[in-house]
C-alpha cells in the first residue's frame, strides 16, 4: 500500500512546519530526502507518536535559535531525530559515531 | 557544487557532505536493527513529493492549455476529463479565468480542497479570515495576495463543499508558445489553481 501523506505531518506549524517552496516539499539535498523518510517511516511502525518527535524537534530549533547556530532546518531534524532515537534506547550515539567514521573512512560504502 | 554527480549513481566523484555520511551511516544502523527499510523510505519520500505539492492539478492545467479538445471537455466535465489523466477521487468543477473574469476558490464550510489535484491546503485556506473575506472583500484579498485586477474584472467565487471541488484553469502567460507541456506545468502554481495567484512568464517567475 502506498503511504498517505498525514495532515499531522505535512501541516506542523510554526518553527516546525516543513521547509516548502510553491507548496512542494523541498529537500536541497538527498541526505534531507532520506532522514525525513526514515523519521516518518519510524513513527508509521509506531516506534514513537509524531507528536514526541515533533517535541523533540521544536526544542532543537529553539536550542538552535538561542545559541545562534547558523544549522539548517533539517541539520536540526537530524539532531532532535537522534536525541530521540537515544531516548527510546533505539540507538547509542556512540554507535553512530563509529559507523560515521567508517563512512568517513571509506571502510563501509552501503548502497541505498 | 552542481554537476558533481552526473551519473547520478552511488559513485561520488566529490567528498560527500559530513552530515549526509552521518544520515547514511544512521540508514545502514536502523536497517541492521530492522527499524526502517530502504524502500518504504523510498515510498514516503516520493509519496510526500509527490502527493503534497500540486505537479497532478498542474498537468490538468498545462495539457488544456496546450490541447483545446482537451480543454473543452474538462471546462465541461472536471471528474471525466481528470480521470482520463488517471486522477480521481474527487468530483471537480473547472472554472476558467479569461481577460474579463477572474475565479476565486474557497471553502466557507470548512476546507474542501482538491488534494488530489493540488495536495494539502494550505494553512490560510483553512483559517476564518480566508474562509469569510474571499466571500465579502475579494478584491481586497486578491490585491494582499499580490493580485491587481482591472476594476472592470469580473470576480467569481466558488464555494467548496463536500461533493463538489473546484479548480481554476488560469491564463498562459503571454510568450510561453514555445514551451513544452512539462514546461508550462513547472509554471503552475497551487495559489494559481486556488485563485489567490495568477502564472507569471518564466522570465518574471524566475525573478
């Protein structure tokens, strides 16, 4: 079955209301495509609500916005994405710490 | 950087972005621990691509503007004429905007909206003030959106419901004649197909 857009999703206001241009979503780069399509697959598989990732992330641009960080709407995503895998035990950060490194390092070169 | 990824395959000619190592190195962790797969990220992506922005209603207005025939039975007939383009769902009226007259989509009720068409409304659209204003002060809304008509311009409003769904067909710009149908789509707005914008020529569209 194909995924229906949800209204909670596409419709989050405020700070945390999806970057959009002439009403299309708009992802500058692959990178953003593909965190946004894992945190949406995540909460589908009921991994958490929306509402607490939602949380996560208005808190992250809020901490953002106070220490004046030039990051980019979904460098924050990713952030607040992170902090709550980590919550919920799903993920250690330094676990990814080290697969990044392989990345970085050339040792691990995943097709996705 | 553009061009660096010509092929656009998995080959990288250029050192890849910090931040998108990180976001694949996170893909690869929760597709070992079965969290997510490659593919239904796939399918969100494009589904929220896709089905959020307005490319289907876009391509309704682009093949009328480019095929009488075609325009002539969707001026007649919304739901048959979208659905010979394989959308469907929604039973549509289209409204067509020419020198004299101008239309105006709105949902006073609520906010029925062609999402098939044009994806989710937009937040506005929803709001109270729309909802009641687009009714009482049209013009008044239009020139806030940036829209001037001619006093002599005729208004129209066209009120949603639950049964039935209105789009508006907008004028082609002047000097797109040597435009290609997919094209003139990347011209056409949402706020264009709700009213509230008229499709500007690409030069001025890219300003």
């Amino acid at each position: 079955m194909e995924p229906v857009p949800s209204r909670e999703i596409a419709d989050m206001k405020g700070a945390a209301a999806l970057p959009r241009k002439n009403g299309e979503l708009v992802f500058d780069e692959a990178w953003q495509g593909r965190i946004f399509g894992m945190t949406v697959a995540m909460s589908h598989e009921a991994c958490f609500a929306w509402r607490e990732f939602q949380a996560h992330l208005i808190e992250e641009i809020a901490h953002a916005e106070r220490e004046g960080e030039s990051s980019s709407y979904y460098e924050r995503w990713l952030t607040a994405f992170e902090q709550l895998l980590a919550d919920k035990g799903l993920l250690d950060p330094g676990t990814l710490a080290e697969r990044t490194r392989e990345f970085q390092c050339g040792h691990r070169d995943d097709v996705f | 950087m553009s061009g660096a990824h010509g092929d656009h395959g998995h080959h990288h000619r250029e050192p890849e972005s910090v931040l998108s190592l990180r976001v694949r190195a996170l893909e690869s962790l929760l597709i070992e621990k079965k969290l997510v797969s490659s593919e239904a990220v796939d399918r969100i992506v494009s589904a929220y691509e896709e089905d959020i922005g307005p490319h289907n209603g876009a391509k309704v207005v682009a093949r009328a503007w480019v095929d009488p025939a075609y325009r002539a039975r969707l001026l007649a007939d919304g739901t048959a004429a979208i659905e010979e383009l394989g959308f469907g769902g929604v039973d549509l009226q289209v409204v067509e905007n020419t020198p004299g007259v101008h239309n105006l989509v709105v949902c006073t009720l609520c906010s029925c909206y062609p999402s098939a068409l044009i994806g989710l409304p937009p937040v506005w659209y929803k709001s109270f003030e729309y909802r009641s204003r687009a009714v009482r002060e049209p013009r008044v809304v239009l020139r806030e959106f940036g829209v001037e008509l001619p006093e002599s311009t005729e208004i129209r409003i066209w009120d949603s419901s639950a049964e039935l769904r209105y789009l508006v067909l907008p004028e082609r710009p002047a000097g797109t004649e040597r435009l290609s149908q997919a094209e003139l789509a990347a011209l056409v707005s949402r706020d264009a197909m709700i009213g509230v914008a008229v499709v500007k020529p690409p030069a001025a569209a890219a300003r």
